[in-house]
C-alpha cells in the first residue's frame, strides 16, 4: 500500500472512504480537512479512497493538507479490505449519517474509528472500545484523531475489539441464527 501510492513508511496512514458527492457527504469531507488542519505539526498521511461529482469540490477542501493527501478513486471490495488492514486509523465525520456502513467495513478489518456522534454512529462504533466519537465539529474531531495518532496502544487495542464486536454484533452468521431460534419457536415442528 504504502509503496504502491508513494506513501512515507514512518508516517501513520488515515485513511477515508466515501463517495464524492455534494451535500452532508462534501460537509463532512470538509470538517475533515478542517479538523486535520489542525494537526499538521503531528505525523501522518491521508488516503482518500471514492469518486463521485463534487471530487474537485473535495480536491479543493484538502488542499490546505498539502502533500499528506494520497487519492485513488473506487476500489474493488477485495482491494478494499486489504487496505483497510495496511491503515493504523479510520476517519469519517458521517454529517447527517452519511457513509455509515464503511465504519463497519472498518472496524471488521481491526481498523480502529473516529466518527462524529450522531445517532446512527453511535450504534456503530463503541466509544473507548472500537473507536472515538466525537461532536460534529472540527475540533472535538481533531482531539478524537490527535489521541489516537498519539497512542498507538489504543489504536491496537480498539482495533482488535473493534473486530471482534463488529463479528458478534453485525455479522450474518449470529443474525441468521438468532431469526432461526426465532422462527423455531414461532412455528410448530412439522
């Protein structure tokens, strides 16, 4: 990953995936960059993984972030996985509840989250355990990925529960089982 797209090898790697689009997806592409402005004396690279109408209004919003902004359109959801797992932090603000289900596709990979807390977010992601939530503005945010940037020990470990809470709480096998308990009660054996 890192030497395919000409990233530093010592430099934490925050990476964001979202469709490029106008309305809460651009809002939350621009707290982004808002809040990692305010991080520019700390360690660490973006990578932006999506496409979609407004990616110049996106290009635009990181320009501020320099040379620490890696792009690379749609990826395949294979390519996808595998880069997730090369990246220390995940980062989505979800505005409005937008991109939600790449926190799970996240953290599923151990890939430990900050998201702003908003409704849909908090049945996501677990404050303290998988990931950070934070208020809906640049610098709650930018305290949320600051503090993981900080302490890889945290990263790690939210990262592992992150795995495991997204596989017992989101993951096929243990809802098809629950609905089969279900139906069996609810339908005499034949």
């Amino acid at each position: 990953l890192r030497t395919g797209l000409g990233m530093r090898a010592d430099c934490p790697i925050i990476v964001c995936v979202a469709m490029m689009r106008q309305g809460d997806k651009l809002r939350s592409y621009r707290l982004l960059s808002e809040a990692l402005g305010r991080l520019l004396d700390s360690p660490w690279q973006l990578l932006l993984l999506g496409d979609g109408p407004a990616s110049d209004e996106v290009d635009q919003a990181m320009q501020a972030l320099g040379t620490r902004v890696f792009r690379s359109g749609l990826v395949t959801p294979r390519l996808l996985s595998h880069w997730l797992c090369g990246c220390d932090l995940y980062v989505w603000p979800a505005t409005e509840g937008g991109g939600l289900q790449s926190l799970l596709r996240a953290q599923a990979t151990g890939t430990p989250v900050v998201a702003c807390e908003t409704p849909d977010a908090v049945d996501r992601v677990l404050n303290g355990q998988s990931g950070r939530l934070a208020a809906e503005n640049a610098e709650s945010f930018s305290n949320g990925i600051s503090f993981l940037l900080r302490h890889s020990q945290f990263r790690e470990q939210y990262g592992r529960q992150a795995r495991e809470i997204v596989a017992a709480q989101h993951d096929l096998r243990p809802a098809a089982e629950a609905l089969r308990g279900i139906l069996s009660r609810a339908m005499p054996a034949a």
